[in-house]
C-alpha cells in the first residue's frame, strides 16, 4: 500500500555528519578546520571564504550559549541544503543565526558553498513570512451553472 508513497527528503548521513562537523569547527574558531570540508574549485576564493568563517563564527559566539541549535535536510533546486539555526522559540522572532549548507548532490562528501544569515536578515524574512500568514487569500471564481 504504502510503496510508493514519498516523504521528506533522505538525509545522507555523511552529509549531515559534515554539516555538524562544520557548525562545531565555527563554534569553538577552528577556521581552517571549516576551511578543509568545503570542495575545491569553489566561486569564492580562499581569503574570502576565511574571513566569511571568522565572521561567522564570531556571531555564533555571541549567542551560542543561550539559543538551542537545529539542523535539517531542506531541498532547494536539485541540491542538498542542510539548514542550521540558532534559536529560542520563545522569542517573537525565534531565529538567531543560520547557515544554509549546500552540497552538489545528495552524494557528495565536500560543502560546495555556505550561506550565511545573521539577526538582522532573519528577522526581516520572519516579519515577512508572518505577513503572508496574515493576509487573507483571495475568494475563489463563482462557478458558472452548470460547471462541476
């Protein structure tokens, strides 16, 4: 009965141990720890992605000690993206810090690219999405006589 039924995404756990890996590494500064789980030939360069890390990490340092941490596997445009987030649920904007964690395909063992997105953006994104939910959908079309 349930043979071809699709859930959620499978996670690859080599990818989600990875991804946990990396948020440790930015955790406790060990930059070029991070540095060494990203895939070679990447768009941005070494410099760049370095001092990215360092800035990264030093924003998790400020939060890291009273916000709970997650990780999950989201899909995005063929890619596997693990999403990692600082939050408190009992805030009116929960979301602290999150790294979105890209890899090539569900089969790779490198991080092809992080992004990353602090307070500031966060809160916007989160006072959008909660506009959304708020605003009432529009009425459906009247059915012609006759119409199923």
């Amino acid at each position: 009965m349930f043979s071809n039924v699709y859930a959620q995404l499978v996670s690859n756990p080599v990818q989600k141990g990875l991804s946990i890996r990396f948020m440790y590494y930015l955790e406790h500064k060990k930059i070029d720890s991070c540095l060494l789980d990203i895939e070679e030939g990447t768009t941005q360069t070494y410099e760049r992605q370095r001092n990215q890390f360092i800035s990264a990490a030093k924003e998790i340092e400020k939060i890291v000690n009273n916000k709970a941490p997650s990780i999950m596997l989201v899909g995005r445009n063929g890619k596997q993206l693990y999403r990692c987030r600082y939050y408190n649920p009992r805030d009116r904007y929960p979301d602290f810090f999150q790294a979105d964690i890209y890899f090539r395909d569900p089969k790779a063992d490198k991080i092809e690219k992080v992004v990353f997105s602090d307070r500031k953006m966060l809160i916007q994104e989160q006072k959008l999405q909660q506009k959304s939910v708020n605003e009432i959908p529009p009425a459906p079309p009247l059915l012609k006589p006759g119409m199923p």
